[in-house]
C-alpha cells in the first residue's frame, strides 16, 4: 500500500525554509522602505510578523526609529523591549533603546541603557 502523507521530516524542511524565506523578505522589505524614508511603509512590516523582526536586532532598530518618526515613541521602546533577551545587551540596542527612551522623556530607561 502507497501512503499519500508527506513525510514529517519533509514538511518540517519544507516549513522552515518557507519561515526563512518569508522573515527574510520581510527584513528586505523593512530595510528598503526605511532607507527611503517610508516609515509608515516600516510600521505596518513590522505589525505583520512581529516574532520574527525583533529577532533581528537591525530590524528592530528600524522598527523603533520608525515608530519614533511617525510620533510612537512607547511604542518603538515596546518593540526594542520585546528583542530577546540574550541580545538586549547588544550595544546598538542599548544606544538606540536610550535615545529614544530620552525622546520619550522616559529617564530612567534611558539612563539604565546608556550606563
């Protein structure tokens, strides 16, 4: 008798390389609209898989400057917050998490990041 189940181990290649390939277009997609200035462009990539661009510590970068320009400056702090915690020491994470955090008037976090 056939089986016309895909094998577990196939599906799960299959799914990871479509997790790749979609994070990594939407990474793309985050950088260019950035680099030309479209900030609102960036907020609504960065609503679409959220998980997946704060895993990214240069995404979320510019997820948080962009939420910044457009005037959402919690917000953009709730996004660099949300980077996993074994990069959150990172020194562009910290440097942009305090200059926005100073943005938001918010001193004791950005006191915590730039010490």
């Amino acid at each position: 008798a056939t089986s016309t189940q895909i094998p577990i181990t196939k599906l799960s290649r299959s799914a990871a390389k479509l997790m790749r390939h979609l994070s990594s277009d939407i990474r793309n997609g985050i950088r260019d609209a950035f680099a030309a200035g479209d900030y609102a462009a960036v907020v609504t990539l960065g609503k679409r898989l959220p998980e997946m661009i704060v895993a990214d510590q240069r995404s979320a970068i510019l997820l948080a400057r962009a939420l910044q320009a457009v005037g959402r400056p919690a917000d953009a702090l709730e996004a660099l917050d949300a980077v996993p915690a074994d990069h959150r020491g990172d020194f562009l994470i910290r440097r942009w998490t305090a200059r926005i955090a100073v943005a938001a008037k918010d001193y004791a976090t950005a006191l915590e990041h730039y010490g």
